[in-house]
C-alpha cells in the first residue's frame, strides 16, 4: 500500500514527494523486470504501464535490467499471451474467473520465474476451459494479452473497451495519479 498514515492513524496522505518517489522506483522496477520495448509494442501509446510512467515522469532507468527469457504462446487461433509484457497484475485472471466463470489463467511459480498460465501449464490453444471470450485482451493494460495481426488501437468496435465489473482498476489508477503535479488529467469514462 503506496499511503502514509500517521502515528496515531486518524490521518494519511496518498500524495507526498516521498511517496511519488516510491511510486517512480516501483514502476521502473516493472519496466526492468521484463523486456518492455515500447516502440515495437502492439499497445504503443494506449498501455496503461506507459501513461503511469509519464504521469511519475519516468524517462530513464537508473536501475540495471534483469529481462529474463520468457516464452510468447501464440497457440490460440484468436488471442496470443506474450509474457515479456506482462506486469503481474492479474486482471487476465479475475475476469476470467469473476465475469466469465472460466477460471482458465491463473499464475504459476515465484520471484522472476512468475507468469500467468492456463489450466496447469498447457498452452492457450489446448485449453479446454477457454471459451475464447477474449475478456482477458480487454483489460490487459500492457498488451501482454493481445490478437495477432492487430494493434491494440484497433480493437473490434462491437467489444465494450473494458469490462464493466473491472472498471474500479482504471478509475483506482486515475484516483492514484489525479494529484500528481505533472499534468491535469480528466477522470476515465464509463462505457455504456
């Protein structure tokens, strides 16, 4: 939890200068711990990870990267998983088992060897659970999640652009960065 109450607990603050420096520290320790190349990514300038990181004011990266080897499962007749964009937040996870009733990824191993699965390892286009909903593509914030042959700027139009049971995460995350001093940033907008 990224808030500093006092000693007495009756009062906090989500928004300080120490606490924008952890916040910076945190993201930049996401961007190291896989291979984030923006510039070749299928989200470019619509992922979540890459607006957080200009909103902190993020421009490099003091720490060294660790960028371990992981896989890409290209498996699915519709949806790949590249796990080099994956951040660890488990959206792919909840909706599929909250809003779909799947309950097709969950995660496996620990520390750096830590990814998202589905049904105990097998490869996404072996799955018996998945329903090829594609749910999990819509609230990926990386493109970690993402169609083949499409950019993430031109999802279907008959898709909602994000599920409504998970729109507390973008509104979270808004809350989270409004009182950065950076720049003014309007609230997200419900999809109907």
């Amino acid at each position: 939890r990224l808030c500093d109450a006092d000693r007495g607990g009756h009062a906090g603050t989500a928004h300080s200068d120490a606490l924008q420096e952890y916040r910076r520290v945190a993201t930049e320790m996401i961007f190291l711990e896989r291979n984030h190349v923006c510039a070749v990514c299928v989200a470019n300038n619509h992922c979540e990870l890459q607006d957080l990181s200009a909103d902190l004011g993020l421009t490099h990266f003091e720490l060294p990267r660790i960028s371990p080897k992981v896989d890409i499962d290209a498996s699915h007749k519709l949806f790949s998983i590249d796990h080099n964009r994956c951040i660890l937040c488990l959206r792919c996870v909840r909706v599929c088992d909250e809003i779909e009733g799947a309950h097709t990824w969950d995660i496996m191993h620990r520390g750096l060897e830590t990814r998202v699965q589905t049904d105990m390892g097998i490869p996404l286009g072996e799955s018996p659970t998945c329903h090829s909903c594609g749910k999990y593509v819509q609230v990926c914030p990386t493109g970690a999640h993402f169609e083949p042959g499409r950019p993430i700027t031109r999802r279907s139009p008959t898709r909602r652009p994000l599920v409504p049971g998970l729109q507390g995460v973008a509104e979270a995350r808004w809350l989270w960065t409004t009182r950065a001093p950076r720049r003014h940033r309007s609230p997200p907008s419900r999809s109907p």
